[in-house]
C-alpha cells in the first residue's frame, strides 16, 4: 500500500478516492459557527424561490429545511455534510394542486414524497452496497457529478447578466479571498463577496430596503396542518421520481468532495432514511419537498470544510431566521445579480468535482464502452432534453442519469462487476 493510501486510511478516506484535505481543524467552534452561516447563505435564494412561486410559508420552509437537515445528520451519523433545501422538481406539481386542491392538501402529497424516499433507501438496503456501486461506478458518477454543476450554469449566467458589473465583482472579491486570504478569512469567500457585491449593489442603486423596515423583528413561522386528498396525492407525490436521482447525485458528489465513499459509510440507504423523514416533517409544517443542495456541494469544495458540524451550525441559522423576519427580509434584500457572481463559482465547482472523480478514479477512456457512457450523459445532459408525463418534468439530468446507468449495464467490459 502506497503512503498516499495508507494516509487516507488513517483520516478514514476511502482508497478509492484522492486524498481531500480537510481544513475543518484549523478553526474552533465558535469560527465553526460563522463558517455555517456561509452555507445558509450560499442556499438561501433557491431555497425560498420554490415557496415564492408556490405560495408556501418562506418562513415555515427555512424551519423546515433547518430542522430537516439536522434530521438528516442524525440519520447518516454525522459523516455527510449535506444542507437539505427546497426541491424544485416540485414546483409544478405543488402549483396545479395548490390551485386545484389548495395547498395544504399538496402538503399531503410531499409527506407521501417523504415516505417514497424511505422505501427506496429501504429496497437499497436489502440490496447492498456491492449492488449500488456496481450501478453507479466512476464512469457513471464523474459524468452525473459535472451535469448537476454544468445543468445549473445557466441559471448563474442569468442571475448574473442583471447586472455584470456587480456580479464581476462579487465573484473576483471571492476568487481573491479564497486564493490569497490567510486564516479565518481564506474560508469566507462567500461570505465576504456577497458583501462586497452588496456594497457595489448601494453605489450602482440596486438594493431595495423597504422591505426590511416593514418586516417585523421576531415572528412565528407561518405552519399549516396538511389535509389529505387523493387528487394531491396523484399529482404531487410522483415528483419523488425526480428528486430521487438529484439526490443520489449530490450525494455522490460530497462523497467525492470530502475523499469518502458514502456509498459504504454511512451507506446511500441512510441518506434516504433522513431526507426521507425530513421531508415528511417539513410536510407536516407546511415546508416544500427536502433534497440535498448543489450549492452546498461547491461550498465545501471551495473552502475544504467538510465538518458536518459546520452544516449543522448553518441549519440552525436557518432556523433562526425563520423566527427573525427582518434578518430574512434583509438577506432577501441581496441583489440577483450579486447572487449570480457567487452561482458561477459555485456552480463550476461541482462541475470540477465531477472532472476529479473521473481523473482521481483513473476511468479508462481507452475503452470505447466508457467513452460511450460518459459522452450520451454529458450530452444529454448539458443538451437540455427532456419531456413531461402529465404534470411530472423529466428533467435532462434525470434523463441523463438513467440514460448513463442503464448503458454502464448493459454494454460489455464493466470497469466494477
């Protein structure tokens, strides 16, 4: 065994994996805290973005997703530094039956959504890790890891396109910050660009504050009971499908960020059984479906700060500010374009993940049948297809995934038997 291996061995890396250094050690808790709060931040505008297209409480929702992912920690021992948020493969469903129904019965259908997502972690359990990683090999990870990041970018490029001058600014503060900061700082470059972004916003008259002065200091989160119905049920519950797939996939991507094979420890059932359990809360409370967050994945890649404790730190700020209305009316004040500065790097980050995991790993690209696999992914992918069976969107990373899984199957000459 080479020192490298024997190395990661030691700091319970998997073999399989490069060796991820992890910066966490170098900061004590009261650091840990405010290191968690770059996390909620990184989250928050795509997190509330599904309750304010919907109609669901945003404040209910940050409660729910604070509670949700610390439920998630419980449930994978505290070794998958995930921060659970909205997930928007629900928006159309929760929508047509919010308007059909009302929104408390489609409450109905995301606590049926929880319950799918327990089921299949069950069924994945019985059928073993061998079994999973013979499924979701390198060749099928690497490719899946780079869509989430490369499916995201142009939902940076937008946000970022209000305003360019702003969003430059931002992600060179963050750049320069992550590159040449020394200590506490060098890990806060989310944090500080938004600031800097911000203050650009104040000079170019972007930043609206109304808002903030009519938000009340301290409130409770607008929970509401859910009403079970069988029309909710059929058109919300469905979308399970979906987040289902996004969800493996940015489980697999923390794995590969902080150099662990979550697939064996703690095991992608245990990831199912929290999201699961949180999402059937977060139903219960009035929040939106749970998934694990990309923006989270390029937060850890970025600073090396895998501690679970830290994501832990920012659910419980997540928390807070649901009881906080003004602090989350101020951070809602954050312009677009500032955001979009931030997206661009995080968003490429995971797409780089995804890059390591194929090099790390050595896929052979010599063989045709793991070109083969790598590219319809890629391509499907990035290319945008996709299509829709009554009110469920098929996203292209769906497509993709399934479409790579399916492929590494079938074709001869498996790289994992």
């Amino acid at each position: 065994m080479s020192k490298d291996a024997e190395k990661n061995q030691v700091m319970g890396k998997d073999p399989e994996f490069a060796s991820a250094e992890d910066l966490s050690g170098n900061f004590n808790k009261g650091q840990q805290v405010l290191l968690g709060f770059q996390h909620t931040l990184a989250m928050f505008g795509a997190c509330i973005l599904v309750p304010l297209l919907t109609g669901l409480s945003v404040s209910a929702t940050l409660f729910s997703v604070g509670v949700g992912t610390l439920i998630f920690h419980y449930f994978t021992k505290g070794k998958v530094p995930g921060f659970l948020g909205s997930s928007f493969a629900f928006i159309g469903p929760l929508i047509i039956a919010g308007e059909q129904v009302g929104l408390q019965a489609a409450q109905g259908g995301i606590i049926l959504a929880g319950l799918t997502y327990v089921i299949v972690g069950y069924l994945m359990e019985i059928a073993g890790p061998e079994k999973v990683k013979r499924i979701f090999p390198p060749v099928v990870t690497g490719p899946i890891i780079m869509i989430i990041g490369l499916s995201l970018a142009p939902v940076g490029i937008d946000m970022a396109s209000g305003h360019w001058g702003v969003a430059l600014i931002t992600l060179g503060v963050a750049v320069i910050v992550n590159i040449w900061g020394r200590g506490m700082i060098k890990v806060l470059p989310i944090v500080i660009g938004l600031v800097a972004g911000y203050i650009a916003s104040l000079a170019f008259n972007l930043v609206d504050g109304s808002q903030v002065a009519e938000a009340s200091l301290v409130g409770v989160p607008g929970f509401t009971l859910p009403v079970f119905n069988s029309t909710a049920l059929l058109l919300v519950a469905p979308a399970a499908i979906v987040s289902i797939i996004e969800h493996f996939g940015d489980v697999l991507a923390i794995g590969s960020t902080i150099g662990k094979d979550l697939r064996k420890d703690p095991g992608i059932p245990r990831t199912f059984y929290g999201g699961g359990v949180a999402t059937m809360l977060s139903g219960f409370l009035g929040g939106p479906s749970l998934t694990t967050y990309g923006e989270n994945v390029g937060v850890l890649a970025l600073t090396r700060v895998y501690a679970t404790f830290v994501v832990s730190m920012g659910a419980v700020w997540a928390i807070a500010l649901s009881f906080i209305p003004k602090i989350e009316a101020a951070i809602h004040t954050i312009p677009v374009p500032v955001i979009g500065g931030i997206s661009v790097l995080l968003y490429g980050m995971i797409a780089a993940v995804g890059v390591r995991t194929v090099v790390e790993n050595k896929v052979n690209f010599m063989k045709s049948r793991n070109l083969i696999v790598a590219s319809v992914i890629l391509v499907l992918g990035v290319g945008g297809v996709g299509f829709q069976i009554g009110d469920i969107e098929f996203s292209s990373m769906v497509i993709a995934a399934v479409s790579g899984v399916l492929l590494n199957l079938i074709l001869p000459g498996a790289d994992v038997e």
